[in-house]
C-alpha cells in the first residue's frame, strides 16, 4: 500500500520533529527534502555550480557532515529559487512518495508541487519569534554564538525569500489542513497531526 503524508511550512515550525514522530508512529519512511536543497547549498558554498550540483546529487550526501548550520540554511535558501535546481529534485521526491508502506514528506511544495496527490496534507506554521525562539534554543544548544535577534532577522529573510520565489513558492495547498504550532507543546502538535492522520487513513 503506498500512502503519503506531505507537510510544509517555514523553518523551525515544528515540521521536522512532527514529521519524525508521525513517520515512527505509522512505520512510514521519512524524507526531510530541506536537506537535498541543504546539500546542494553546501556544495555551491564549495564552489560548484548550482544547476551541476542538483544534478549530480546522491542520497549518501544528505547523511554527510552537519548540514543543519545557518551558512548552510542560508546557502540552501537561495540555490531553492533556481528552477533548474528544483526540477532536478523532483523525481526523488517522487519516487520516495510512492514507496509502498506508507511516507512522510517535509518542505515548502510538497503538498503543492512534489506530491499534489498527497493522501494528506498538512501546512505547519507558527509565528516568526516563537519559531526564532526555537531556532535560537537549537544553535545555542550546538554551542553557535549567534543572538536572537540575527535569528528573528534570518527566519523573515529565509520566509521571505521562500515565499516570494516564482517557482514553487512556499504556500498551503488549497486542501492542506493548517497546523499553528506558536501555542502547542511538542507532544500536542505531534497528536494533532497524528489524529488528522489517522482519520484519513483507510482502516489496516
Ligand atoms: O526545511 P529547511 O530549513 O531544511 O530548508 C532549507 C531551505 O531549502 C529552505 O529555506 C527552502 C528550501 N526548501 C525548498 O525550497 N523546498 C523544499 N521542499 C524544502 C526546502
């Protein structure tokens, strides 16, 4: 049985934790498809070109080296409004969403783009300085010296430039469920998105 799961939404919203725990809590494989922009990112930052990047990428890169740094955020960011680049990631995704068993996708055009057929989709969201405030909590657990405020001013800067490209903008599809973290624990957004889940999914 093939069954997916597309969940967007701007960075530090909670996607990828509650991405994970429905992925574990179903037995569906994950795809945190950030990290391909992330890795195409990383090797522009060494260089190389782009459109050549996307198109030489392997899986086995994702799993390289830290990609979760700000530089890297940044770099990933930018290399996403290049419509060469995302053409090139598009069969991937794809393939990843129609493995049988069951999958769980994270990005900005999941549900609008990669997967317009998705089983489910839910747009996860929270506001700027709740999610500021995470992302800030994250790096300086990772020992960065970075202040909340060049976060806050690198979360509008991401969301803006992710939001406004004119390939694939980061948006709810007309039928995504809409999830605002800015209120809820962890624990209680993880069981919101489980109980939407579960109601559209056919009984096992
Ligand atoms: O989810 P993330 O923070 O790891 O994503 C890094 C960047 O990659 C994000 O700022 C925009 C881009 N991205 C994208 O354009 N489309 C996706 N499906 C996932 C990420």
């Amino acid at each position: 049985m093939s069954f997916s799961v597309a969940i967007d939404g701007p960075a530090a919203a909670g996607k990828g934790t509650i991405s994970k725990g429905v992925a574990a809590h179903f037995g569906f494989a994950h795809l945190d498809t950030g990290l391909l922009y992330r890795a195409v990112g990383r090797r522009v930052l060494d260089g190389v070109e782009p459109v050549a990047a996307a198109q030489a990428l392997t899986a086995e890169e994702l799993e390289q080296g830290d990609l979760r740094t700000a530089e890297i955020a940044q770099a990933a960011s930018k290399v996403a409004v290049i419509p060469e680049v995302r053409a090139a990631l598009v069969d991937f995704q794809r393939a990843f969403a129609r493995r049988s068993g069951g999958a769980v996708l994270d990005g900005r055009d999941i549900g609008t783009v990669i997967c317009p057929e998705a089983d489910v989709k839910l747009f996860v969201t929270a506001s700027a300085e709740v999610r500021a405030e995470r992302r800030f909590l994250e790096l300086s657990a990772k020992g960065s010296d970075v202040t909340r405020d060049q976060v806050l001013a690198d979360v509008r800067e991401r969301d803006a430039r992710d939001a406004e490209r004119s390939t694939a903008p980061m948006k709810p599809a007309e039928d995504a469920v809409l999830l605002d973290t800015s209120e809820l624990s962890i624990d209680d957004a993880l069981a919101t998105a489980i109980d939407i889940i579960r109601q559209k999914r056919p009984a096992a």
